[in-house]
C-alpha cells in the first residue's frame, strides 16, 4: 500500500521540486502524514487490492493535503 501512494506520488509529480538529497526525507514526511490523517486512503488500496478510480481519488485528495500541490515539496525546507 505504501509502494503503491510512493510511487503514485512521484509519478504524479509530488516531489518534482525535491532536490535529489532530500527526497527520502519528503517521502518519509508524506508517508506519515497520510498514515496519520488519511488512513482511508492506503485501506482503500488495501481492502480492493488495485489503485482503482476511487482509490486514486481519495489518494490524489490525501496527497495534496500533505503536499498542497503536485508542484509543492512537502519539506518546507526545500
């Protein structure tokens, strides 16, 4: 489940404003915040087992809580 909203969100473009030495950090930073405030969104992807239109929806909606924006880090620092 967790493969599955990393992967997303870089293919998405999360992270393209992370630099290369702080990208593990953002990840790991976006990661707890959607296991912390959007558990639905990976139970979601657990529970049918594929990253159907719903469960994309409710992971786009949990990643741009995180981030804000696919064009924003989400380390405030980068």
């Amino acid at each position: 489940m967790l493969q599955v909203a990393q992967l997303y969100a870089l293919q998405k473009g999360f992270f393209d404003r992370a630099s290369p030495e702080t990208i593990q950090e953002a990840i790991a930073e976006a990661v707890m915040h959607i296991r912390q405030d959007h558990p639905d969104a990976l139970e979601r992807i657990r529970r049918t087992q594929c990253l159907g239109p719903m469960a994309e929806a409710v992971l786009k909606a949990a990643l741009v809580d995180v981030c804000g924006s696919q064009t924003q880090p989400i380390v405030s620092s980068l």
